[in-house]
C-alpha cells in the first residue's frame, strides 16, 4: 500500500509544527540577544495582527483603530506596575476584561456602519481613546507616558526567560483563537465577511457575532500591548497612535489576511525589515509607506495567498487536481473525486435518507434520474 | 378555518417618493405553494424582503404562523421556521459546501453561541449535514469551497440551505434564474419533490414553471395585487395578458 499525498501531509504537517516549535523554545539558545529582542517583538505584534485579523480578515471589517485596544492594554500595565502591587494575574485579567470591554463599545458603535465608514469611526473612536490618554497626564503621563515597568516578580531577570513567557501566552492566545474561529460562532463571524444578508436570513443575529468579532479581537489586542509593555519597559501615546493602527493593516494584508497565520508572517516580514532597514537610514516609515502601495497593487491577497495561488497553479499544470482546503478536513469523502465518478453509487444513497428529519425532499425520484444527475454534476467544468 | 402560514395585511413598502409595495393584502394557507408573478419591477423582491425581514414595512403587517412579526427581524423569523434563498447567488462562497451547510444547521439551535468547540464537533451536525449532503447529492463536492461549484450547482444550494433549516415556509426567489433550460428543469422538479407539507412562496418568471407548480397564482403589477387566483383562471385574466402581452390595441 503506497501512502497518498494526503496520507502524507497528516504526517508532514505535525512534524512541521513539532519541529517549528522546538526551534521557537530553544531560539534563546541559539542567537544573541538583540535578535531575541527583535523575536519577542515578533511575537507581541504575532499576536496583535492575529487578533485584529479576526475583525479584518475573518468578520470582513475594515477597523482602523486597533492601537486602542493595544494601547489599553499597555495603558493597564503601565498604571498597574507604577501605581499598585497587584500580581501579575491580576494584571492579565484586568488587560484582557479592558479589551473585550473596549471591543464592546467599538463592536456596538460600530452596528451601522460597512466599509469606509466603519474605518472612518474605528479611526475617529481610537482617536479619542489616543486623546484621552494624551490629556490626562495626572493620570498617563501625557504625552510622556509612563516609564519604569518593571518585569520583576514576573519571571527570572533575563531576556530569555521573558522570550519564554511571551511565547508561552502568544502560544495559547493563537491556539485559543484558532480554536474560537473554528467554532460556530467564529464560523458565523467568517460569514460576516461572506453574506451579511446570508448570515440573518439563515438565523443568525448579524449585530451580535460583529460585537463577538470586536470583543475577541479586543482582548487579545490588549494582551499584545500589555507583553508589549513589559518587553519596551515603558507606554505611551505612541502606543494608541494611528500609525499602529495603520501598520497592522499592512501586517495583515501582506502577510494574507485570509489565513489565519497570515498576519503573523506579515508582522514577522514587517518587523524583520524595519530593523533591517533600520541599519540604513532612520526614515523607516517611507519603507512602510512604499511597502503598502507594492503590497495593494500587486499582493492584496498577501504572502500565503500568492503562494496558494502559485501552487495551485503548478498544480494544474502538473494535471492533477488542487486539494480542497488548506486544513484538510476531508473525512467523508476522502477529496476531490474523478470526474464522472460519483463517490457512493446514487442508488445505495437514497435508502439512508429515511429517519434523519423531515428536511428531506421526499425520496421518489428514480434511480436511474438521481444517477444521471450525479454524474452530470461532477461533470460539469469546474473554473 | 385554515391556517394561515403566512399573510400580509395592506403592506405598503416606501422608499422616498418611491412606492415599491402598495396596499399588498396576501394569504397564503398552510401547505399551499403560492407562486407570485409580475414583470419586472413590479415589486416581487421587495416583497420578499419584507415578507423574510429583510425590510420592514412602512405601513400594514406581516403574519407568520399566526403570530404578528411586522417587527420581528429576519433571524427571528428564520428561527420560527422561515427559510428563503435569493435572487443571486447569496452563500458563504470562501467555505466549503459542507461549512454552508452546517453553519446553517448550527444556527437552529444553542449551538449558534458554542464558542470553545468545533462546529464540525458540535453534536449532531457532522451527521446532519453527511445526510444532507447525502439527500442532495453533495457528497462528492463537501470540500469544496462553493465559489468553485457550477451555477447551477449553486442555485442548488441555494435550496439546500433553506432546506436545512427544516422550514415551515419557504420562499424561494426566482430559483431558476439564469439557468439553462435543461437545468432549470432539473431545479423545478427539485422544487416540486419538496414535501407537500412546507408551505413554498415563490417568485417565477417562467410561466410553464409558474403554473405548473402553483396551486395559486398571485400577480403584481406596480407594487399591488392585480391578481390572486387560480392558475388556470390567471392564465385567462384579461388584465394579466394586458400587463404582460401590452394592450391588444396597441397591436
């Protein structure tokens, strides 16, 4: 018995993940500081494209504010180290219930709005949490923000142990996610994306999953910011600041914001180029800024998206068909059947119906028609 | 008395100066399969939106199973047992056949609030939706994203969904659109296979189709009931083949 491919990549695919996680453990082994430095941040800004893929790529909402909830998770670090001596849980709790509580107030401000509009209020909304952070300096620190947080109690002094720490919760915060997109209601926020009109009329409450979308994104945003604040040591306006918001826009476009790991790539590309770039000149932001304009013009569907594209087009021309989904769930029919070969004989199909609910259409069409159909269906030209 | 599946009441639907529905009085019993014609932008869609929710009207009322939901919106309605497909084309068209599928069945029941499972895992739908891909003679396309099906195969779809709901009242929006001939026969005999017991709202340009499987025909002309008859008495009325065929006299 040979292995097919797909045999194949449930073994490929573990083995991957296995191994790309053992590198990431034992990364502080491996390179200097100042890269592991740059990992950490890797991984912060991972998690916070990760988390405002959820509004952008899966719920299709274009949100131009999520500074603010990175920033308000930075924000609690920063009053909770300098002003209290509450234990680092606490200070996890708190960031994470500020960030869904925020997600809420930005999820049902923005009920209403679609497209260019939901970008403008999301911008307008993150504004006015960057202003009050900026004014308030009896509080924040105005536009010095808040020095000094300091990492003890937290983990051994070391930039490896708070590598360790950090890709500790970036790993459960990603795996939480993956697993809340799964679900259905992470479902119905990715139908969000595909038919609003759909989603209402099948019986989901489409204002309801766009607040789930923002709480979620909320939260872990917030969990960002608050790591963020611990690796930099201090927060401030820069924290809420538009160009944040901006820049995990491009995050996630250039990375693939139809992919679940797509914003992270792109937060790795970005941040990895930026300090590259940084070694040249100090003007880092017209990078950015010509990055954007290459990556709409020419990759609107992101780094994983022309790779998926390039494969399935070497896969066509290899004559043989593309697989179905990049998760390869397939489990009842076993992939892509040979055309005009339906997979169970349409005869033995139409007995099983009987007791499974009266959703069926009732069972009288002939074999012989029910026969036809399969096969002209799977006949049929595919695009 | 028979019970009413659904029934409107003097629906007028008003956008601006413009008057899309006017003074609209249905009643569709249950179990009857209403076919609704009309030429174009006679106001059959908007009908449709407001009968499903997706519009709510700016006077009269809409009753569903006998219960007042002129207020309700569209996902009460569909969980009270309504199912509608659309016009174009309207699906999940980046999930696969199977996802469509049990997305719809998920929404049914608490299962629509599961966040910390699978859906796939949720109990009871994988052998849902396996048996209703079944019935529909899906089976060999679940994993496929639906932008990559036929049409055709997408019109189907359409039917599915609605279907997986286990509705009491389906609309069904010009199901045969765009199809070929051969395919739009294929999708009316679908249709006329449905349980007798759903009660089945459809709009139809077709008129072979229309009078084939309506038990009752209703005409819209302008927004308002011309007509609401039988289909062989339709089929006859003087002011139906007026709005259709154009004034004898102008011939």
């Amino acid at each position: 018995m040979h292995d097919s491919p797909r045999d194949r990549r449930h073994l490929v695919v573990p083995l991957l993940v296995a191994v790309g996680l053992l590198v990431l453990l034992l990364l502080p082994l491996i390179i200097p500081s100042f890269y592991l430095f740059l990992s950490t941040r890797i991984l912060v800004f991972g998690l916070f494209a990760t988390a405002f893929n959820v509004v952008f790529g899966y719920a299709g909402m274009p949100s131009l504010g999520h500074a603010a909830f990175f920033g308000a998770g930075a924000y609690v670090v920063g009053l909770a180290s300098t002003r209290t001596e509450l234990p680092f849980p606490v200070v996890l709790l708190l960031a994470l219930l500020v960030g869904t509580a925020l997600g809420v107030v930005f999820g049902l401000m923005n009920l209403r709005v679609r497209g260019i509009y939901l970008l403008l209020l999301t911008l307008a909304l993150a504004q006015a949490v960057f202003g009050l952070a900026f004014t308030q300096v009896s509080i924040t620190g105005g536009d010095n923000g808040i020095f000094g947080i300091a990492r003890e109690g937290l983990v051994p002094v070391g930039l490896p142990y708070f590598y360790w720490f950090v890709l500790g919760i970036v790993g459960v915060s990603l795996a939480l996610m993956w697993q809340f997109m799964r679900s259905p209601v992470g479902m119905a926020i990715t139908g969000l994306r595909e038919s609003e009109s759909r989603l209402a009329a099948t019986g989901y409450r489409v204002g309801m999953y766009r607040v789930w979308a923002f709480a979620v994104s909320g939260a872990f945003a917030a969990l960002a910011g608050m790591l963020d604040a611990y690796l930099v040591g201090s927060v401030s306006p820069a924290n809420l600041a538009f160009l944040l918001s901006a820049e995990v826009v491009v995050m996630a476009i250039l990375g693939g914001a139809r992919y679940f790991f797509g914003p992270f790539l792109g937060a790795a590309l970005i941040l990895g180029l930026e300090f590259y770039v940084s070694t040249f000149t100090t003007r880092w932001t017209i990078v950015l800024g010509a990055l954007y304009i290459v990556t709409a013009l020419f990759m609107s569907d992101g780094v994983l998206g022309r790779i998926a594209h390039w494969r399935q087009r070497s896969g066509q021309r290899a004559g043989t068909a593309t697989g179905p989904g990049p998760d390869g769930s397939a489990t009842s029919s076993g992939g892509p059947v040979p055309d005009g070969v339906p997979a169970l004989p349409a005869g033995a199909a139409l007995p099983s119906m009987s007791g499974s609910g009266p959703a069926e259409p009732t069972p009288s069409r002939s074999t012989a028609s029910a026969r036809t159909t399969a096969s002209a269906r799977t006949t049929e030209p595919r695009p | 008395m028979t019970r009413l599946a659904l029934a409107t009441r003097g629906v007028q639907m008003r956008f601006g100066s413009f008057l899309a529905n006017d003074d609209v009085t249905l009643e569709v019993p249950v179990g009857e399969r209403r076919v609704l014609i009309g030429p174009n932008g006679a106001g059959k869609s908007t009908l449709f939106n407001v009968l499903a929710g997706q519009l709510r009207p700016t006077a009269g009322s809409v009753e569903l199973l006998g219960q007042d939901v002129t207020r309700l919106p569209a996902h009460r309605r569909a969980r009270m047992g309504l199912a509608r497909t659309f016009q174009l084309n309207n699906l999940f068209t980046d999930l696969t056949v199977r996802q469509n599928v049990e997305i719809t069945l998920a929404s049914q029941s608490r299962s629509r609030v599961v966040f910390w499972r699978d859906l796939a895992s949720v109990p009871g739908i994988r052998a849902r939706s396996d048996a209703l891909l079944d019935t529909w003679e899906f089976t060999d396309l679940a994993d496929l994203p639906v932008s990559e099906l036929a049409y055709g195969q997408q019109r189907v779809m359409e039917i599915v969904l609605a279907m997986s709901t286990e509705p009491q009242v389906l609309l069904l929006d010009e199901p045969t659109a765009g199809l070929a001939p051969a395919d739009a026969h294929r999708l009316t005999r679908l249709v006329s296979e449905l349980p007798r017991e759903i009660t089945i709202i459809m709009i139809e340009h077709d008129m072979d189709v229309a009078f084939a499987l309506a038990d009752r025909v209703t005409v819209l002309h302008q927004g308002s009931v011309l007509a609401d008859d039988l289909p062989e008495r339709v089929a006859v009325d003087r002011s139906v083949l007026q709005i259709y065929l154009g004034d004898a006299t102008d011939a």
